[in-house]
C-alpha cells in the first residue's frame, strides 16, 4: 500500500525531507526540482509509513486505497516519475536520507538582534520567515498593502482548490512564533519608503510577489468586455482591488488567450457547476454572478501546439475531472502529430489525455472547455463590446473568427519596479545574485537589500517552490550578516512599531488579522463554508476595531497565548 502525491502537491518538499527511505523525488537538491510539477512517491521503495503524510502542509498525500476516486491517476503519475521495473519488484528499504538544506546560522553581532523587514506576506515571504526565525532572538516585520495576509494564497488559487489553501495554516503557526510582527494594511512607497525600513532593519527583504499581468498590445483590447485573467482570479476571489470589476456572463462563449495554469484555473470557475463553488471561500458577488451565467463554453486558445502546451499535467488531470473539455477535429490530428515526434513522459501523458478527449462538433449540453491550437490573436472586433476575436493561424496569413462576449488574456505575470532598486524590466524581476540586490550598471550590491519569490526568479514555480528560493536568499543574507556587511539599525526594536503607527494609525497587527480572520470563518459557518471574506477594506478594518473594544484582559490573554 504505498503512498501516492495528489493534484494538490504544493512542492515545498517537508515530505521529501520526512521520508525514512528517501523515497520522494525530485529532492531540493536534484537538477529537475526547480522544474518539476509536481513531487513523486516511488511506489516500488515506498515503505509506507506515513511520516509523508504527516509533513505535507496541504494534505496531498494519501495512501494509494485511500486516493478520493478523481485523484486515481496520481497512481501512475507517481510511479511514471521512476524507471520501469519488473511487475512485483520491491526495492530493499535503505537508510539514506534527503541532503538537508543547511539552516542559515547567524553569529550574533552588535547591539541590536537581526531585525529584518519583509515586504509581501505571500509564501515567499512567509518562508522567508521560517526561516529567519529558526534563529534566537531574530526580529521579523512583515509588511503588506493588504489588511489581509498570504499574497496569492488568499487571492490568488482558485476556491475550488481549499487544499491548497491549507497551507496557510503553517502561515498562521509561523506568524505566531516570538519574534514575528505583522504590520498589515500598510503600503511600502506610500506609508514608508525603502531608506525608513533601512533605518530600522538590519535588511530589507521584498518577497513583493509580480503583481501584473502581461498585456496583449492588439487592437480592441481596450473594450469593455475584455480584460486580463487575472482581473477575474482578483474578483472572485475578493481581493479588494477587484472587487468592482464588471464582468458580464450575458453571453455564450469566453475567449481566454494563453493556455497556462491561470487560464485552466479561470475556464474551470467560468463553467462549473456554481452549487460546486457554494461550499467554498469564493466571493458571495462573484458567486451571485456566476448562478445567472448564460456561458456556454470557454475557447482556451494557444499561438502555438499541443505540445507546448504550458499548463500542467496535474492541472490538466484535475481540469478533465471537473468539466467536459473539448477539441475540434484540426486539434485533435495536431494532438496525434504530436504525440508520433514527443519524447518527454509527462508531455506524452498530458497529451494522451488530450487525445481521449470528446470533439467539439457535439452538441452543447452542458457549459464546457475547448481548446484550441495554433491561433496567433490579432484583434478583438466589436463596437462597444466585444463581439469576436480575429485570430490568424501561427505563422500564415490565414484568419480565424471565434465569436465571444468577453475576451481575456492570460499570458503570464510581469513584475513592477520597486521604489529606489534596479530593476530588469525584460525579465520582470529586481537583479541579484543569490537573493542579494546588485545593481547591474556597477555591479555592486544595494547595501541592505535582498529579494525572494516571483520578484527574485521571475514567475515560475508553484507555492512550495519558495522554500528553497527563499531559504537561499537566508542564507545569503545571514552570510552578509555574519561578515558585518549589513549596517545596525538605527533605534531599537519598538520604534519601529511608533513610526508606522504615526504614518499608519490604521495598521493592523497579528490580533487584528486574527479578528478579521474569526469573523469570516464565523459568517461561514452558518453555511458550511471555510469562510465568507470580507471584500472592502473598509468592512476589515471596522472588525478590527470592534476586536480592540473588547475588554483588555481578553485581549491581553490573546496576545499571551499567541506568544
Ligand atoms: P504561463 O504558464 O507562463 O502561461 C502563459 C501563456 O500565455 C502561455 O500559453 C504562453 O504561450 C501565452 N502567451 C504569452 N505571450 C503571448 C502572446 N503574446 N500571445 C499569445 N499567447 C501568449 O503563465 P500563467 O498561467 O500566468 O502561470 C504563471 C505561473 O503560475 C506558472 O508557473 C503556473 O504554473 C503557476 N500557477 C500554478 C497554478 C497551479 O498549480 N494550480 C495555478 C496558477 C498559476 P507560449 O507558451 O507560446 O509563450
């Protein structure tokens, strides 16, 4: 009875590095880690104990007879990661354990324990910290925009996907921990600039995350009707900036241009079943939405093939379980022409899924996906609102017309600048080495800054992909650290919490995400959901406030028991 790794696989590795038998591949030190889909358990050496289960944060690992029926093809996904070994074969248990990645070791230097500032509260930077408080007596302050934290966690996976969202309760027992401080609903360039979290940090970590997408420069993209995916990842999934995004579901067909995991993410929620999204954190007005829905069908359309399809195998599974997906009849021959010339084993299998799916001449019964290949956008056409998208086939002069009444686009994230560091506006990401900032015209480090996540490497990887990136990035400046590269702040440790307070009185802190977070998993109890959130910043901050009118012993006993 081995273990199997399921869709949700969040590839932070703890499973890897839990495994008596080092059974769990890629391991963070193995070249195909850093592009690996997904982790696999090698059922033929798989002793099945379970220490696997017990350290994945996301609750994707189950024993093989206990695998929920839609995940049963993790099976084979698993064991296609291993060479082929004779039917019944079992590898004798070894003792070798995962290299572990060595802890950061910080040697003590100054008046003052490292302090660090991180910017963002996403994973990359809640691994960030995990990291940096494995050490005594270091200090973090997270900063973030939001009065909500955990980045794309919390606005960014899609509500049908709470596993995922699991993780966030390593966040909440990392926030906890003695050293942490959160400094929430406060914007870095607005409330405080990079030289005043310099004046009173040791190093200033941005884990700021990409926030934009890429934009298509085609003619007719500034209809209203067209926008961008991640407009609508925002909107239904309550991010307070996207909440008033107009989306209109009054018509029958949605063209997403791009075929990533967003795109998969977006045409899933626009066709499934809504009773299926009630249960979960999905916004209450994007749900109202999506019950009045008339879209028939989402055209997820790729420039180039089958092959270089850039959503994943485990996505892919889990999208063909969840609604009827489609190919026309010139797809499905690109997909047999591919499959005759591809040589990568997971390629071949996400294109023997997209072999077996149904043809698109079929009638329409239920909302569904197609996908469509080899269609390079030209222009949307419509007068007020789109009406159709002109595409031209890749690298002819031949046109195409798939009509639609909204046009997306999900070509990928690009960073944004950061106030007062370089920035490679080709890649989308700040320039260092390691996570440490250099600037490229002298090469010389930016004394005290450092990056991690999408805004270090670009935007690639999935949530547990910033253990290691932010772990690095630890390790680089605790280097700086220890060789007294990095200046001593200024002030002691609490005039930080003074400044922000005097440019901020609005800041929330741990108690006060903890009494926004309460009150959302209260409304949703009631309707058997994880939690209704709240949308406006203006309804978070009035929970907050109502959190600090309770008597002060209970808050006092609060702080006492998170510390
Ligand atoms: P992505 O995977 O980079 O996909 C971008 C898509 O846009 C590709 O199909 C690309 O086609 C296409 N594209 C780019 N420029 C184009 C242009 N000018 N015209 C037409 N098509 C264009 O981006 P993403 O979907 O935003 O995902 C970002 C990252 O987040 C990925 O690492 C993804 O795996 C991750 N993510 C994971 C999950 C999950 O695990 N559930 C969910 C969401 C996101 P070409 O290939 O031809 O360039």
């Amino acid at each position: 009875m081995p273990h199997v790794i399921s869709q949700a696989c969040c590839n932070d590795a703890s499973c890897v590095f839990a495994c008596p038998v080092y059974c769990i591949h890629p391991s963070p030190d193995e070249p195909d880690f850093a592009t690996t889909e997904m982790l696999y358990i090698d059922p033929d050496a798989c002793v099945d104990c379970g220490a696997c289960v017990r350290a994945c944060p996301v609750d994707a690992i189950y024993p093989d007879t206990a695998l929920p029926a839609v995940q049963l093809p993790f099976i084979e996904i698993n064991k296609s990661y291993y060479p082929k070994r004779a039917e019944g074969v079992k590898l004798p248990p070894t003792s070798k354990l995962a290299p572990i990645l060595p802890a950061a070791e910080l040697h003590q230097r100054g008046k003052y324990p490292l302090t660090v500032a991180i910017v963002g509260s996403g994973p990359a930077a809640m691994y960030a910290a995990d990291e940096l408080l494995t050490q005594p007596g270091v200090l973090v302050n997270m900063f973030e925009k939001l009065p909500t934290p955990y980045g794309l966690v919390r606005a960014g996976v899609a509500p049908d996907h709470q596993h995922t969202k699991l993780v966030t309760r390593l966040f909440d027992e990392i926030s906890w921990r003695r050293g942490f401080s959160f400094f929430l609903n406060v914007e870095i360039g607005k409330h405080l600039s990079h030289a005043d979290l310099l004046e009173h940090h040791h190093a200033v970590l941005y884990a700021s995350g990409a926030l934009h997408d890429r934009r298509l420069e085609i003619d007719g993209m500034d209809l209203p009707g067209t926008g961008t995916a991640t407009e609508l990842v925002g909107w239904y999934n309550g991010h307070p900036d996207f909440v008033d995004v107009p989306v209109d579901l009054s018509h029958e067909r949605v063209v997403i241009v791009g075929n990533g995991n967003v795109a998969l993410d977006v045409a899933r929620i626009l066709t499934c079943n809504p009773d299926k999204l009630a249960d979960t954190d999905i916004a209450d007005h994007a749900l109202a939405v999506l019950r009045e829905s008339r879209v028939q069908e989402v055209v997820i359309v790729a420039r180039r093939g089958p092959i270089d399809s850039a959503f994943t195998l485990p996505e892919l599974v889990g999208l063909t379980q969840a609604v009827d997906v489609v190919l026309d009849a010139e797809d499905h021959a690109r997909v047999r022409n591919d499959l005759a010339t591809v040589r990568d084993n997971f390629t071949r299998q996400k294109l023997e899924i997209l072999a077996k799916l149904g043809d698109a001449s079929a009638p329409i019964v239920k909302p569904r996906i197609r996908f469509a290949y080899g269609l390079t956008p030209a222009r949307v056409l419509g007068e007020s609102r789109p009406t159709a998208m002109e595409f031209t086939v890749t690298g002819t002069e031949e046109v195409r017309v798939i009509d639609a009444g909204l046009v997306l686009t999900s070509i990928g994230y690009h960073g944004t600048p950061i106030a007062d560091l370089p920035f490679d506006d080709d890649a989308g990401v700040v320039p260092n080495e390691g996570g440490r900032v250099v600037d490229p015209t002298t090469g010389q480090r930016v004394p005290g800054a450092y990056v991690s996540g999408w805004i270090k490497r670009g935007t690639n990887g999935f949530i547990g992909t910033n253990k290691s990136d932010s772990l690095m990035t630890i390790q680089t400046l605790a280097a700086d650290y220890n060789a007294g590269l990095l200046r001593e702040p200024s002030t002691g440790p609490r005039a930080v919490a003074r400044m922000v307070h005097a440019r901020q009185p609005d800041v929330i802190d741990a108690a006060g995400w903890k009494a926004i977070d309460k009150a959302e998993i209260a409304r949703g109890d009631s309707q058997d959901r994880p939690r209704v959130k709240f949308t406006r910043v203006p309804d978070m901050l009035d929970e907050v406030t109502d959190y600090s009118d309770v008597p002060l012993l209970q808050n006092l006993l609060g702080a006492l028991r998170r510390s």
